[in-house]
C-alpha cells in the first residue's frame, strides 16, 4: 500500500542517517556479494554489555534484511522481467537475497503459454514457465533461510527442482558447475542487484562471468543504486559506474550500456541504474 511504502521510506531514510554504522557489520553480510570477505570492523562500539552486545546485532541484522526486502524487491522483479528470460535459459543470480528474483522468474509466462497451456486431454503444459536452470548464489545464511523456504513453498509446482542454492563464493560456484573444460557454456544471463559494490578484484569476477556465458547472446546484468552508497566505507569498493563499465569492457563484454530505470514515480529508493554488457559472438 502507499501508506506501507511511505513508511518504508521514512524508516529508510533515518536509517541511513542516524544507524548506518551500527549496522554495516550486519549489512556486509546480508549485502555483500557471494565469497567477499569483510573488510569493516565487526564489532559495534556502543558502550554496553556483551549479551545486550549480541541482542543488538540480532535486531540490526533482521532489520537491514527487512529493509532491503522492502528497498529491493520491486527493483529486483523490474529487472528479472527486463531479462526477457526464455524457457530454455540457464540464469544466475549473484546475491540472490530473499528470493524476489527467483520468484520473478517463475512468475513470468511464454507469450504462447496461454495458447497451449492446455493439450486436448486437460492437462497443462508450459505452465509456470520459467528459466531452465536458475542456480543462486547467497552468502548470507539468514537469506539462504528465507531463500530455500521461497524455493520450497512459494514457487509454482515442479519449478523447485530447476533451482539450486549455493553459499559460496561465486566465482567458486561458477568455476565448480561450468568447467574450464567446457567447450559449450551454458549461461544465457547472470543477474545481481546491489551486489557489483563488493567484488574484488571486480576484473577476476568479472573475468569469470565472462568465461560462463554462451557467446553472442549471454549477458551480464548489475541493478545499482549508487545514490544511496556510503562514499566512505572499505566494504563498497565499486562505487564509480563508469569505472565499472569499464572494467567490463576491458573483460571483453561488447554494447556495455547504462540506463537508468524508474520502477516507481513515487518511490525514487526503488529506481536502480542498470549496467548491463554482452558477450561477443566471436570469442577469439
């Protein structure tokens, strides 16, 4: 409701004012890329005892997480839908968080679905359709938590076994499903909102990205939302779009653009910048 999103945008705003240092040992854990290891000091500088010590990161941790589902879950099924995702793709999602990708992905239908949802004898076909292969790559165990209940219970029937989850690092879990060895790679789209800020060395990252993606259509996809970022935090350590693009063409991606997309007129925290680049046709 607009009541529940102003609200959203209030308690939003005061907590990047008055707590965000309080919570970026929580945030780099919920936030962070898949692998990355933390960088900021992992404990709160408050002034009480270690049992109120240990309440405290608990609230701060199920309060980030429920205030990057409320920032980002639109934001994340703009850009799923923007993916144009067919029925024979493989996608990864790279910090796959609580799961509002995966379920975009399974939510979105084959223009010819409502054609041949039904054979003569009644029974469906291609209903649900979503990607071949969804493989999500999450750090965060609280996240994996919400991700495999999502996977388990809210996707329509028969798409949990198109789904893998992995906690860890993504260019481990990409390096251990798609083999160096690998003459035909399988990935059509690797996806990841707010997650670019915390890669490094973003080129080995982005270098393994490459590797994986099927030449001439595979594409790389980063959602960001670089107006919100810290400027002053070890964590965030890709900040500068246009650095970003091109380091992304110094890997080898072609038609690297950017775009601004507006999710919500009336809600600017849901709009991202999208950075999006493709893998040639010709690899040599």
């Amino acid at each position: 409701s607009t009541s529940t999103s102003t609200t959203t945008m209030k308690i939003w705003k005061q907590f990047e004012t008055t707590l965000r240092q309080k919570i970026l040992s929580s945030l780099e854990t919920s936030m962070r890329a898949p692998g990355v290891a933390a960088t900021g000091n992992n404990s709160y500088n408050w002034p009480l005892s270690s049992s109120y010590l240990s309440l405290s990161s608990f609230v701060a941790s199920w309060l980030t997480r429920r205030l990057m589902r409320q920032a980002n879950t639109h934001s994340t099924e703009v850009a799923i839908q923007r993916l144009n995702l067919q029925p024979s793709d493989v996608v990864v999602e790279l910090g796959a968080a609580h799961g509002a990708g995966v379920q975009q992905m399974f939510a979105n239908r084959n223009k010819n679905d409502d054609k041949t949802s039904t054979n003569k004898g009644g029974s469906s076909r291609h209903n649900n359709s979503g990607p071949s292969r969804a493989v999500l790559v999450e750090i965060s165990p609280d996240f994996r938590t919400d991700l495999t209940r999502v996977v388990e219970r809210e996707l329509p029937p028969g798409c949990a076994q198109r789904v893998e989850i992995h906690g860890e690092d993504c260019r481990r879990v990409l390096q251990s499903l798609f083999d160096e060895d690998d003459d035909d790679p399988l990935v059509d789209a690797i996806f990841g909102m707010n997650v670019v800020y915390f890669l490094s060395p973003l080129p080995a990252y982005l270098h393994e990205c490459y590797r994986v993606l099927k030449p001439g259509t595979g594409r790389l996809v980063w959602g960001c939302k670089f107006q919100r970022l810290p400027k002053d935090s070890e964590v965030f350590v890709n900040i500068d779009p246009d650095r970003i693009l091109q380091q992304m063409e110094e890997a080898g991606f072609v038609n690297v653009t950017r775009e601004d997309v507006q999710v919500s007129k009336d809600q600017p925290l849901f709009n991202y910048v999208e950075l999006k680049g493709f893998k040639p046709e010709s690899t040599n």
